[in-house]
C-alpha cells in the first residue's frame, strides 16, 4: 500500500475530514476482521507470559475485549486493567496502574508485557520507565507520546476533565515523555489517524525501539487484522531475544 503525502506541520491535529471517518472506517475494520484469521492463525503460539493491555482516553476494558480474546487465542495470558474507564491520570490511577503491574507480575513470577491503545500506550511506557525489571516489553497503538496529545482532536475534553491535575501531570512526567522507555518498545500508528497527529507516536530511533506504519483508523487499531497480527509476532519473540520487525517479503506491501 502506498505511504500517505501529507502536507500538515510536524504536531498539527488531524483534518476534520479524518476524524469524521474515525468510526465509518472503524467499523469497516472489525467487520473485515474475518478475513485476516488465516493470516493471524499462521502466526506461532505465545509463551503464555502476562500481556497488560491499557485502553484509551474514555474508554474501558470492553474496548480491548476482541484484541484480549486473540491474544488468549494466541496462548498468551491477557489481562485487562480493571481501573473503569480512562479518563486520564487522575487521583490514584498512577499508583494503581503500578499496582496492577506488580500484582500481575508477582503472580505470575514473568514479566508482563504492555499493550497500550492511544493514552493507554502513554501510560505503558511511563510504568516501563518506573519498573522496567517488571516489564518484558511495551507496544503502542497511536499513542501521543511525542506531544502528550496537546495537537489531538480530543486535547480539549481531555483538558476539561484534568484540568486540576495538569500541573502536577507535567512535573511528573511530561517532561520525559518522549523518551523510550528502557525496555523494548515498539509504536504502531498510521499517517490516516483521525484522533492524534501521527508524528507525535514516533518512537525515538535506538537498538531496542522500533516504528511501524499499518493502514487504518486510530479507533480501529485494537480491530484492525494488520496490527493484531503485528502485536502477535512481537510478543511472540523469546524473552532476552528482541529484534525488529521485519518488512521483507509480503509485509511490505502492507508495514512501513
């Protein structure tokens, strides 16, 4: 598939043409879901290790429910974040986000990877940053990062419902944001996001963090065959043994 030309600045919100089509493509993915099963089914098993997966900005659990059910598919230990639905780091969501992460991984006695869809990729690199001997490796589904999501088309409601915590968000952490975490960590986005301005998902070029490019919506990222099969095969690597992803063959028609 060809790359998508854009003329915007580096951080400039996505067109209002785009985020109109968020849901209208959305529901296209999921629906064409189907079709990639073979493909998905070809991939190999998990190692059964622990997989957190964080939803995005006003969303909940039931948002990640068909991505959490092909990782079970796919043997690997999903785990939802059971925190309601995210409306950004308020009150305790850090400490319990961080609890989360500990309960999982003393229970398992594995580290646990991080799936974070949009914010919920925000908040996964931050909890690698705090407890990287806890984290196997992160993966970001269009997660603002770059910008802490000030350019997105959802920045002012975001706002709205944070505005007494903000202060105390940027001396945290904002500061640091755009640096990778100590873990391997991979950003999938795409240039067609209607949500958040796709530079901003950008991982800092290093030997253990990688970008990858699919077609697709930002709603649709968690349903879209393309970046399941994606997530999959990273997760699926070895323990101690991460390596990018490779874009050979028929992968390069479709990642970038």
């Amino acid at each position: 598939m060809a790359s998508v030309h854009t003329t915007e600045e580096p951080h400039e919100r996505p067109s209002q043409a785009l985020m109109i089509a968020e849901l209208p493509r959305a529901l296209f993915e999921g629906l064409t879901l189907g079709t990639a099963a073979p493909l998905l089914m070809s991939l190999p098993h998990g190692d059964g290790h622990p997989v957190l997966v964080l939803p995005g900005f006003m969303a909940s659990d039931r948002s990640t429910e068909i991505l959490r059910d092909f990782l079970e598919r796919k043997r690997f230990t999903p785990e939802p974040w059971k925190l309601g639905r995210n409306l950004g780091p308020r009150g305790k969501t850090w400490d319990m986000m961080l609890g989360r992460v500990n309960e999982i991984h003393a229970r398992s006695g594995r580290k646990v990877s991080l799936v974070g869809w949009s914010l919920g990729g925000v908040y996964a690199r931050e909890i690698a940053k705090r407890r990287p001997d806890a984290v196997r490796q992160v993966i970001t589904l269009g997660s603002p990062f770059g910008t802490g999501g000030r350019h997105s088309n959802t920045s002012r409601l975001y706002r709205s419902l944070n505005r007494d915590n903000q202060a105390a968000l940027r001396e945290q952490i904002a500061a640091n944001l755009h640096l990778p975490p100590p873990v391997p960590s991979t950003a999938i986005y795409s240039k067609t996001d209607g949500i958040v301005p796709w530079r901003s998902c950008l991982e800092p070029e290093t030997e253990t963090t990688e970008n990858i490019e699919v077609p697709g919506s930002h709603c649709g990222l968690g349903v879209n065959g393309f970046v399941l099969y994606a997530i999959a095969e990273r997760l699926s690597q070895p323990i101690d043994q991460w390596r990018p992803f490779s874009k050979k063959g028929w992968r390069r028609a479709i990642y970038r």
